[in-house]
C-alpha cells in the first residue's frame, strides 16, 4: 500500500527548505520586477495601480506554494528522479528564455529543447519520459492556477491591432514560483541504510512507475532521497474578444489538454522508446499550439470593447473607487449621465467634469443569454475620480499593440534597442 500520509508530512516539512536556495530568490526577484512594471504601466494611464505589486508578489508565492505540494506529491508518486528528469538543464534555460520572452517561462520549451538534445547527441544523459512527465505534471498544475486565478489582476490598456485601430483589452500576466519536492537515487551499503533506518519510508514493490534501470553493486541498496528545489511557471496572454475570465478559463482548458496528451506520451514512451521523439517534439509545438491558437482567436474575432452606438463600454473598474462601491462592472454600457446622452469617452468625462450635488447615471449589463439588463447608479457630485476606465473611441491613442509575433521579454527588448541605436 503507498504510504500516502508519510509522503504528504515529508513533502510538507521540505518544502520551507526553498527558501534557503538562490535560485528560487532570483526567480522572485525577476516575478518582484515584472508585477512592478506593470503596476508603472497602470500608474502611468490611469493615476493608480490596479493591485499593489507587493500584493501579487505575495498571493503568487502562496499559490505556487500550493500548487508545488500537489505537483510534488503527483511526481513522487510516479517516481521521477530529478537527475533523470534533468532539472538543473531545464530551469536555468526556463529563466533564460523568460528574458526573451515572458511566456517563454515554461518547461515545455526548455524541457523539449533538452529532451531533444539528449535524444539527437546523446547529451546531456537524462530521461526523455521523466522530462516530458515533470513537464506535463507542471502544466496541468499551471492550467488549474489559471482557471482558479489567471484572470486576477488583468491590465486594462488600449491595443493597437493588426487592422491599425485602435480597442480595449486586457493583459494577462500571472508568475508562481513553484517549489518542487524531488527525488536522487543514492547507492547506500546495507550498514548505512540499517543506520538510516528510523527516516526511510517503505515503498510498495510496484513503485517507482518508472525503473531507475540503474544495477545496485554488490552489498549496496538504492536509495531515494527526497529534497526540495526551485521552480517556475509565467502566464502571459491577452483578451480582447472574451472577457479576463472566459480568456483564462479557456487557456486553462487548452493547457489540461495539452498535458494529458504529453503525460499520455511519457507514459507511452516507457515501453515504447520512439515514443520519446513525439514527446519531445510536442512538448514545444503543441504548447506553442497552444498559446497561438488563443491568440488567433483573441484578434480575428470581433473586439467586446470597442465604439458601441448605444453608449460606452466599460473597459474595467478600478477597485476600491466610487464607480465599482456603486457596483459598476467591466461591459457595463454607460447611456446618460443626469440625463445626458454618452456616446464617447469624452462626453463621459464632459459629464462628470460638470458640477451636480448627484450624478444619476443609466446603464445597460449583457447577460449571458445576450439579452441586457437596463439599471441606474448615482454617484456622489464631490468625488475627484469615478474610476471608470471606458473603451477608446476613434482617434484615441494606443498604449500598446496587441502582442504578435514579437518577443517582449527583457532580453528582446534590450537587444531591440541595441539594434535600432546602431541603425541609425
């Protein structure tokens, strides 16, 4: 019978340990800097932030915390070994492609990358089937932290499209650093395991699902020894024809998908060697499916926050202010402010940049059935800001394009710059 309750303390008491590794402080450090940056973006167009960095920083820790016990608890269970399963190639280059590219923080890409060298020069030497399960593992735990959180914190900001105009949308970005209780196999003489012999925890004969397939000398015993390390996952994606809920819960669908189709592959790769050519060409492509097919949706589909000839769309309400106290939404359609009709951002401000002891605003909500709801609100006539974030109108200025093809990471864009300056 699998010792599940010894497993879980083991795994719970570990865990803490991530703190003492560098490495799992400069993914911090590298999260700290990205949720920092995007609360200078909200700042910068909308006078606040949406949500303190310090607060996202803290709620990813809590949840990648979360989410590694249970990735942990699926990995030891199956068996995987971190010297198989090649953890110190694929984290340092997850770091390094997420400088390139945020989205590229994510195993798929390294994981593939390392499993396919080892499978074309025969370096480094690692498990292709261990590879593709810890990175299969790590995106179904990923897909459910999206569904769970992905849309919290969106970025409202206007986007440049393909076509050249100008509409409301947001930005998904979400980082969890993941501590992972991992395995080694240890070559122990009987003496030294008898000594041991109060910590080790007895294991079915049927475990590990995955053989070392390392022989054991004469006189020695395999020994898996369990210890913790760091890890990462980045969410980066953006909604323009579905709102930061409905994005997320269908990229969270895509990505369980996407792992369960790998982990079928992995598993199928153990009896089956040349299976582990599909696995790790899949492992990239298949996620990179993944995010394109999204993104092809999000910009061919028609935008949900554009002009609309009934009024103005609500792009998103900043929290806290007198707009969502009064219980506006994102998709709220403003008709009149006093009984003024609104039908651009501009009449909006006009409306509340003139004095009124109240402001009796009317308003239309889509329900999902696509009918609409008509309510009204008022708002006091002494607040200094509303908090509504309306869609562009024509002519209104981009704060950024919808991302495409290129790469946005630190990297890119430091070597972008680098380029531009000597072309000139």
């Amino acid at each position: 019978m699998f010792p599940l309750g010894k497993i879980i303390i083991t795994i719970l008491m570990l865990i803490p340990q991530v703190v003492f590794h560098p490495v799992f402080w400069m993914v911090i450090v590298l999260i700290a800097a990205q949720y920092s940056r995007a609360a200078r973006v909200e700042s910068s167009v909308y006078g606040q932030a949406v949500e303190p960095p310090l607060s996202r920083i803290l709620t990813s820790v809590l949840l990648g915390v979360i989410a590694g016990f249970f990735a942990s608890l699926i990995l030891v269970f199956i068996g995987v070994t971190v010297t198989r399963a090649g953890i110190s190639f694929i984290l340092p280059l997850a770091v390094l492609f997420m400088l390139i590219d945020q989205r590229f923080l994510c195993f798929s890409y390294a994981g593939g990358l390392v499993a396919l060298s080892s499978l074309i020069f025969g370096w480094p030497e690692v498990g292709v089937p261990e590879i593709m399960i810890l990175v299969a593992v790590l995106h179904l735990i990923e897909g459910l932290l999206i569904r769970t959180t992905g849309s919290r914190g969106a970025i409202p900001l206007y986007m440049q499209v393909q076509e050249g105009h100008v509409v409301g949308g947001f930005v998904l970005q979400k980082f969890w650093p993941i501590p992972i209780v991992s395995m080694m196999i240890l070559t122990l003489e009987a003496s030294e395991i008898q000594s041991l012999a109060q910590g080790l925890i007895s294991m079915p004969d049927w475990w590990p699902l995955i053989k070392p397939g390392i022989p054991s000398p004469e006189g020695h015993e395999l020994l898996f020894a369990m210890f913790v390390i760091p890890a990462a996952l980045g969410y980066g994606d953006f909604a323009l024809a579905r709102s930061p809920e409905e994005r997320a819960r269908r990229t969270s669908r895509d990505l369980i998908i996407f792992s369960m189709v790998l982990l079928g592959l992995a598993l199928l790769a153990i009896p089956f060697p040349w299976v582990q050519w599909i696995a790790a060409v899949f492992a990239p492509l298949g996620h990179e499916l993944v995010i394109a097919s999204g993104r092809r949706g999000e910009t061919m589909e028609p935008a949900l926050f554009s002009v609309n000839p009934k009024g103005v769309v609500i792009l998103d309400v900043v929290p806290g202010s007198p707009a969502a106290d009064a219980g506006f939404k994102s998709e709220d359609i403003i008709i009149s402010v006093n009984g003024q009709p609104v039908k651009t951002p501009q009449d909006l401000r006009m409306a509340f940049s003139m004095y009124a002891p109240w402001y009796y605003i009317e308003a239309e909500r889509p329900d999902s059935d696509g009918t609409t709801e008509r309510f009204s609100r008022t708002l006091p006539g002494t607040v200094e800001r509303t908090g509504f974030i309306p869609s562009p109108a024509p002519g209104d200025r981009a704060h950024v394009k919808a991302p495409g093809r290129s790469l946005e990471g630190p990297l890119a864009r430091l070597i972008k710059r680098v380029y531009s300056s000597r072309s000139r």
